[in-house]
C-alpha cells in the first residue's frame, strides 16, 4: 500500500474544512456506534477466536468503554469546541483574550494488543471529536480483531477521514515515515520509543501509552476480605494482560498469611476456566513462553499450571518473592501475582520508588495519613484507593503515564484536549490606542509602565 497517498488523502480532505464542522463531528460518531452496533456479533466473534474471551467480557472490558466514549463526546463535543474566554490584563486594555480549539490534523493511532477494541477506538473517537482526520494501525497480533476493524471501518468510512491500516513492525516502520500532526500510540516502552524517535524527525507531537509495573500497597489495618475480592478481579481479568492490572503486591508483614488464604479463596470463588469462559487465553505462544518462565516452581502459593496447547496459564500467587527475582525485573503483563511484604511504609515507599514510574498504583488502607503520604511520594500515572482497575473507566479523570509509563493522557474530554491544538488569540478594537509602549520613550512613560505591569 502507498501509505503517502492514503495521508494525503486525508490532508486534501482535512483542508477541505469539512471536519470542522461540529455537526459532521457528531454525524460520524453516530454512524461508528451504529457500524459498531449493528456488527456486534462480529465483535464479539473476532475476540473470542482470539482469546477465548466471554461475551460478558468483551461486553465489560471493550464495548461498553467505546459506547460510552462515544455518547459523551456526543453531548459535549460542542462544548468543548466552543472558543473559551480568558482575562485580559490591563496592558492589552481595550481588548478581549479567548482560546480557540483547533484540531490537529491528521493524525495516526497506533493501537496494542490486550483490549485490541477499545485501545484503538477510544483514541480514534477522541481524534473524531476534536476534528481530526485518523489513520488506525491496530496491533497485528489479534488478526481477527485487526481485520474485523479493518473490515468494519474501511467498509463505512471515506479513506480521507477514517482508515485502517493493517500491519505489524514492517508497515508500521513504513508509515512513520510519513509525516502526521499528531501519533497516539498505545504499547511497550521499547516500542514508544522507537515511535518519539521516528515522530521527532518531523517534530510531530506525541501522546505515549506506555507499559510497567503498577503496585498494590496493603497495609495491616484494611478490609482483608473486600481487598483480596478487588485484588483478585483486577490482576486476572483478561488473564493479567491488562496495562493497569496490580503487577505485584506489597502487604504489611503481619497480615500476609491472611491477605494470602483470602487471595485464594476469591481465586477458587471466581473458577477461572476458560471453558466456563471466565477466564481468558494468553495471546500467542510467544507470551505463553515468557509468563511461563516467570514462574519460580518453589515459590508459588497457587496455581503455576501452564497448558501450552489451551494457551491457558491458571491465576498463580507466588511468595517469598524478592525484587532481585526474574519475576520483578519486567512487565509480568500475565496472570501472575508476586506477594511481597513490608514492615514500614517508609520501606515500601523507598521499593516502589526504586523503579521506573508505574502507570497505576494502588492504595490499600484506611489511613488518611498513609493514604496521603503515598500519594504525595510516589509517583504514578493514576490510580486508585482501596480498589484496581476502575480509574480508568472514568471519563472525567485523565489516563495516562509518566516517566516510564508514558507522556500524555486521554478519556472524555482529556482525549478531546489530546488531539486539539489551543490557540489563544488577543483582539483588539481600533477606537484607541495608548501611546506608552511607542517610542520616542521618556521617564514619564516609564514611570507609568511600572505602575501598570508592577
Ligand atoms: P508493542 O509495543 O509490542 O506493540 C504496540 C504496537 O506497536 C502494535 O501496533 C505493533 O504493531 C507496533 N509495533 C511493534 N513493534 C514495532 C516497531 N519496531 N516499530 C513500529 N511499530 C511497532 O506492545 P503490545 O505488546 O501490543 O502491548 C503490550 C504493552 O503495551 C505492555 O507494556 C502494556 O503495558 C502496554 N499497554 C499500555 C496501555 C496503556 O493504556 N498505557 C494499554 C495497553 C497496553
């Protein structure tokens, strides 16, 4: 495919300022829900023949997210392209100041594998909202997702707006080539780099949804029970290839053994099996591989079964973990839970700290005082107190990274501000104008300017 002229495309159509116009904004957000909508079945079929994934699940963790994204940015993408007043000093008196949202262009998304629906459209809404034109390259590794969403937009879209490309390393390399106004890329840290390096050469902004280690923190005073439930549901869903999934736990000493047989009991409660469809397969033998060598044998607490022919690794705890262990020096993006412990909160501060800045990071207790001074010392994308996961399914709170993690967020309207360019523009009347700030200058003036700007 001749990827420059797809892009060029998509600039004449840009040009054309049809997607500037907020009611064309809205007319094609309709229509992706109603393409999305009247293909469900397909949907939940590409999913399922890639990860053997529910429809409860696919529902849950991928379409309800989209739907949502898509009705808010419906009922307030006018507002949030309206022109928006700012004060005016007194130097710019007789004046007004005001912000005007201009979308970026042509943009391309680059989505990853785990949620491979949502990862990819949710950005590509939020690019439609702010009136840009979107080129998606979904991540190749679901080949049925990727070609049903090739299928599904390239079907019920001009290519001057809407295209997906599909693709892996090769294609990808090849489009980023190409010059574009804006790449959301969502991935591994190797990869955003490779993406910020290929954006720089044509000074192209960024948002990277990157990777890492989130950590839960438990101290000794919590609700054992309700935090192994929650613990639990968030490190397993989709079999632990979630960006945000608890990657470790670090628990108060005195309260591991309990937190431990809770974990178990919500592990046993919830049968993950794929068969029953509450659990999911791991993507492909290549991850199968990596997990599985993750496992330490003589450390794990429960579970460590790894079926190669089903792709299927079963919820494993592992203890007595240290963070010189394989397991801790990498992403475990699987359904692994490492327990570690702590004896002071300075300590497990100082533990998270001494790594890369996780994307999420979680708060187990009911101390204000702790709850706030983790808080205020680590530093973490998002995140959340006495839950996992659940952040990122609000919409009025930004998801992103930092540091390691990431540049950038989205959601809502953060998404929109994403793919939006501020310009701020300063108006002014012709009826006057003071003389102060021209030359010839004197003392006088001066004198006056001080009193003025302070
Ligand atoms: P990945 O980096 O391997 O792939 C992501 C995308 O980059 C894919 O579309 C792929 O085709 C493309 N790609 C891969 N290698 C490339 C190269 N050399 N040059 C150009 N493009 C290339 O990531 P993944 O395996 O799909 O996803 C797993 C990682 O993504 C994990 O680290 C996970 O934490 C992270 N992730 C982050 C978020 C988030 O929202 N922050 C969400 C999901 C996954």
């Amino acid at each position: 495919m001749n990827y420059r002229k797809v892009i060029d495309l998509q600039r004449q159509f840009f040009n054309t300022n049809a997607t500037k116009n907020i009611s064309f904004r809205v007319k094609e957000l309709k229509h992706l829900k109603h393409v999305l909508k009247k293909n469900e079945a397909l949907l939940y079929e590409s999913i399922y023949k890639d990860f053997k994934k529910s429809e409860f699940e696919t529902y849950t963790t991928e379409l309800s997210i989209i739907y949502n994204e898509i009705d808010l940015a419906l009922v307030k993408v006018k507002k949030w392209s309206k022109k928006k007043k700012a004060s005016t000093g007194l130097a710019n008196l007789p004046g007004k100041s005001y912000i005007i949202p201009e979308p970026y262009g042509t943009v391309l998304v680059i989505g990853a594998w785990n949620y491979p629906y949502q990862l990819s459209l949710c950005p590509a809404i939020a690019a439609i909202a702010a009136g840009c034109t979107v080129v998606l390259k979904p991540s190749e590794v679901p080949s049925h997702t990727a070609a049903t969403m090739a299928k599904l937009i390239n079907q019920n879209f001009g290519p001057g707006f809407f295209k997906v490309i599909e693709g892996g390393v090769q294609e990808t390399t090849e489009i980023l080539t190409v010059k574009f106004d804006k790449i959301f890329f969502t991935g591994s840290v190797a990869v955003g780099k490779i993406i910020y390096e290929a954006a720089a050469k044509h000074l192209t902004p960024v948002t990277l949804e990157l990777g890492g280690k989130s950590p839960a923190i438990i101290t000794n005073d919590v609700n054992i029970d309700m935090t192994a439930k929650r613990l639990v549901w968030g490190k397993f869903l989709n079999a632990g290839q979630t960006c945000i999934a608890p990657d470790y736990v670090l628990v108060a000493s005195d309260i591991k053994d309990e937190l431990l047989s809770a974990v178990k009991k919500y592990i046993e409660k919830a049968a993950y099996h794929v068969d029953n469809q509450n659990y999911t397969q791991i993507i492909n033998d290549k991850n199968f591989d990596r997990i599985e060598n993750l496992i330490e044998k003589d450390k794990v607490y429960i579970g460590g079964d790894c079926k190669k022919e089903e792709r299927v690794i079963t919820p494993t705890v592992l203890v007595n973990v240290e963070f010189s262990d394989k397991v801790m020096q990498e992403e475990i993006f699987g359904p692994i839970l490492p327990v570690l412990t702590f004896d002071t909160i300075e300590e497990a501060i100082k533990k998270v700290n001494s790594l890369s800045k996780p994307l999420s990071f979680y708060i187990f207790t009911k101390s204000k005082s702790i709850k706030n001074k983790v808080l205020n010392e680590i530093s973490f994308g998002g995140g959340a107190v006495n839950d996992t996961l659940m952040h990122f399914t609000e919409h009025t709170l930004p998801f992103g990274g930092v540091g390691n993690s990431g540049i950038g967020n989205y959601h809502g309207k953060f998404g929109f501000d994403t793919f939006s360019h501020y310009k701020g523009i300063l108006q002014k009347p012709f009826w006057i104008e003071p003389n102060l700030k021209y030359p010839p200058y004197s003392a006088t003036k001066l004198k006056w300017l001080k009193r003025i700007l302070g």
